[in-house]
C-alpha cells in the first residue's frame, strides 16, 4: 500500500523515534511510504523512504500552522500521487489537512504520540488544535487515530466523547536487535536518557546515586540527553556521575547494553501519564532493570519484579531501599527477565503489525 505521512516534526528531534521506527517497519513490511515534514529536502538521504522537505522559518508556536498550509499546496499539486494512497497525520497538521483529503476521498489515520504539555500560553494553543484534530475523527464516518496507551486512549474518549472502535493503541516499542543485554561491568550502572529538564525529577535521580554511594555501592550514574537542567548539574563534582548529550541510536544502544538500572522519574502529571515512554521499552531491551515514579504511563501489564514504581512523595526514599537490596544474582537474574520480556512483548515488529493492518483496514483492502 502506498502511504503518506505528514508530520509536523522535524527526523533529528528526540520524540520522532516512534515515527522513524514506525516509518521503517511499515516498508520492510511491503509498504510504500513518502515522508512530509519541516525538514530540508535531501536531509532524509539514510532513510528508506521517500521524502519531501518543507521547511519553515516561523517562529515557536506557529510552525505547525505555517507547515500546515505548506503542506496543503503540497497536497493540491500532488493529487495523482496521493488519491492513490493512505494518508497518516500529526494531530499538529490534522486539522488543515483533513478537510481537503476528504474532499480526495483518501483515506486519513490520525496520529497521537503524545498530547500537548500543560504549563503555558502555547500549550494552551496547542490543545486547541489537538481537539481540534480529534474532533474531525469523531465527526469522519471513517474516522480512526492511533494513541499510545490505553490510559491515553480513556482520555481521549472523555475529552472527546469518541467511541472506542475510533481509536488503535500503538504503543511505543524498541528495536531488539539493536538494543541488546551485553556485558554488565563490576560497579553498578544507573541510567537516564531522554530529556534532562527541571520538571522531569532529574535531581531526584542525583539523590538516588547520592545515597546509594554513602551506603558504599559505588554507583556511577550516566546522563543522556539535554535540557534545561543540564548546566547546573554538571556542576557535580563527582567523579561516578557522568552527563553527555543525545547520543545517536547505535551509540547509545551500547552504552545502554553496559547499564543495570534506567530511570523514569517524571512525574504524576498529565503528559506523562498518557505516554508509552520509549526509553522504557529501550531500557528492558538492554537489559536493565527498571526504577520509576507509580503512574499509568509507566506501569505494564503482566510486568514482573525488574519494574520497580515508587509513590511519587517517597520516590528516593523507595528506590534507594530497593536498589540497595539488590544482590548481584539477583541483579542478573531481573536484567535477564527483563529482556526476555522486551523480546516476546515489546519489539517494533508487533507494533508495526498493528499498524499496518489499520492501514490495509482504512484502504478497503
């Protein structure tokens, strides 16, 4: 089948993974896919699908309302190419490009990988349009949007009023033979990779190292990503804490093979409890074991022992007696667990499946 997917993010941000991942699986399955997004022409050259650049200079804010039109002539100059397909777009471009896709008869899936951020002016006009997206699925015959979590998807019915066979759950997943369970070393390998910004926790990991290291166990804490918060922490003086920017997928992969325990502190708050954290996935994966703040979006079904979720108000106190339990052997034996669990549970291919016969659904076929 042929697909289009419009997106209003650029490949290099953080949260476009899932879309790469996704994007990648669909072709290996027999898909034809063209990517449309803010990015330059050309800069898709590592990639196996087809690419159309249009970028924006608009300010923060307005991006997706600028690409939005971008894309509407896009549309308006391409109609052979996209009759002849299925069409997926953001929730950012949704709600300027469906009414003109209708009106091609082609067929649309909405895609939500995450809702907007509470906390400001913008967000505010974000979920705007955010409803305004998903109220075109509510109101399409054929309407359908994809969410991340079955806690993700309660929200959107409420919020929306839309009825459950309008929306597919297309969790978050990780690339099991990229992210593998390699050689542990002697000293213990805490882990935190994503975004390191003032209202993810981050400082509570710190403590967490802290306290592990005056109880004697030596634990070196690795830092991945940026954010707000990087510059003060770097401050640390201490020579088992370690920060570095994103590092690219293969880079951290190995990294992460090396690592015993990832962290998801972020908090009880509305963005993270709808999410499917892809990192969560990455870090079972490598196999290492898993401390957390206790919400729907960290949470999995049928999850053993190497998911460990604390209350948010005891989050330090908890996770350093849990983790200060821990002997070796049973160290290995929760990694091991935990990424078998990665393998049966949570490879892409199973994701991309689901996907994919939401795709063929939508075709007629």
């Amino acid at each position: 089948m042929n697909v289009i997917w419009f997106s209003g993010r650029k490949i290099n941000d953080l949260c476009a993974t899932t879309q790469k991942s996704l994007a990648a699986g669909l072709i290996k399955t027999g898909h034809n896919v063209k990517f449309v997004n803010p990015d330059v022409e050309g800069t898709h050259a590592e990639y196996p699908w087809d690419h159309h650049g249009l970028p924006t200079n608009s300010i923060p804010g307005f991006k997706s309302m600028a690409v939005s039109r971008k894309m509407v002539n896009w549309i308006k100059k391409h109609q052979g190419m996209v009759k002849d397909t299925v069409v997926i777009l953001d929730w950012r471009v949704g709600g300027k490009l469906a009414h003109i896709l209708d009106k091609m008869a082609v067929p649309w899936i909405l895609m939500d990988r995450s809702p907007p951020a509470d906390g400001n002016i913008l967000s505010r006009f974000q979920w705007y349009f955010w409803k305004r997206s998903w109220r075109l699925v509510k109101q399409h015959s054929n309407g359908v949007g994809c969410v991340v979590s079955l806690a993700h998807k309660e929200f959107v019915a409420k919020e929306i009023g839309l009825l459950d066979d309008k929306m597919v759950v297309i969790p978050a997943g990780v690339d099991t033979e990229v992210f593998h369970n390699g050689e542990k070393t002697p000293q213990l390998q805490l882990v935190y990779h994503g975004k390191i910004d003032d209202n993810r926790n981050i400082r509570q990991v710190l403590e967490i190292h802290n306290r592990l290291n005056e109880l004697g166990l030596e634990a070196n804490l690795n830092l991945h990503g940026n954010g707000n918060a990087v510059k003060e922490l770097t401050r640390s003086h201490s020579d088992r804490f370690t920060i570095t920017q994103p590092l690219d997928t293969i880079t951290l992969s190995a990294k992460l093979s090396s690592y015993d325990i990832g962290f998801l502190p972020m908090p009880n708050r509305k963005v993270w409890r709808l999410a499917s954290p892809l990192k969560r996935a990455e870090y079972l994966a490598s196999g290492n074991i898993v401390v957390g703040i206790d919400h729907t979006g960290h949470r999995i079904d049928d999850s053993g022992e190497w998911l460990y979720l604390c209350e948010e108000e005891d989050f330090i106190e908890q996770a350093v007696k849990f983790i200060a339990s821990l002997d070796v052997a049973k160290l290995r034996e929760l990694q091991g667990q935990a990424r078998l669990f990665a393998e049966s549970n949570l490879d892409w291919s199973t994701t991309v499946e689901r996907l994919s016969g939401l795709i063929l659904r939508q075709s007629g076929r």
